[in-house]
C-alpha cells in the first residue's frame, strides 16, 4: 500500500506542468546550445578572423612546481563564451524583447497586478517575489 501511495506521489510529481516544462526546456535548450555554438564557431570566430587572425591561446601554458595550469584554454573559453553571450543578446533577447513590447502595447494593466521591474512580467500586486525571475519587488 506504501509502495503504490509512493509511485502515485512521484506521477503526480513528473505530471506536474512545470517539471514538464523544464524537461521540455533542457531538451530545446540542449538543441539550441549547438545551433549557437556553430553560429559561432563557423561564422562570427572566422569573421574576427579576417580583421585580427583567428584567437587562439590554447599554447599558453603555466608550469609552477610541476603543476602545468593551462591557462591558453581558460581564455579561449572564456572568449568563446563572451562571443556566444553577445551573439544570444544581439540575436535573440534584443529582438524579442521589442517584439515583446509591440505585442503588449495595446494590453490593459489589470488594477490588481503589477510589473516586476527586473523582468517585466505581470505578478500580483501583493506579490513580494516576482514568479518568473525570482527578484524581490519592493514597494513603492
């Protein structure tokens, strides 16, 4: 009986709408990561490439006391990982945010919410925690 009140308990826990909603976004997030890490490996890396060469670091090498710290590798990523982050604000966030704001012009404020102002999303007015970015909303 334990056993089935368990397995009942973890089904209701998988069926709820934000678990699947996660499993759903890793999965597009996943698919997403290689279409950008390909943007930015063949198009933008070999575009700098023609006004300054291609960065590559990965000789950089420290030696101390017989630790080797491979810093050339660090930097790239590190590089990598600010071209990737520019390429998703230009490309993506930008974009949708003022496709955003066009598409909630004409929207009425209902009387009883209010807007966090981290994320611009619509919470109750008594709300102290936006729900979608977790800020804290102070009063005003």
């Amino acid at each position: 009986m334990e056993v089935m009140y368990m397995l009942k308990g973890f089904r209701d826990f998988i069926m709820r709408g934000n678990v699947v909603d996660l499993a759903v976004a890793v999965i597009i997030g996943g698919a997403f990561n290689s279409i950008v890490q390909a943007l930015v490996k063949d198009i933008i890396t070999p575009f700098i490439g023609v006004f300054g060469g291609v960065p590559d670091f990965s000789g950089l090498k420290l030696n101390i006391n017989s630790s080797l710290f491979l810093v050339g590798d660090f930097i790239n990523q590190l590089i990598s990982f600010i071209i990737m982050a520019s390429v998703i604000y230009f490309a993506i966030v930008m974009p949708m945010n003022k496709i955003m704001v066009r598409i909630n012009k004409g929207e009425k404020i209902d009387p009883k919410t209010k807007s966090c102002p981290e994320c611009l999303s619509i919470v109750p007015l008594q709300a102290k925690r936006c729900k979608f970015c977790t800020s804290v909303i102070r009063e005003k």
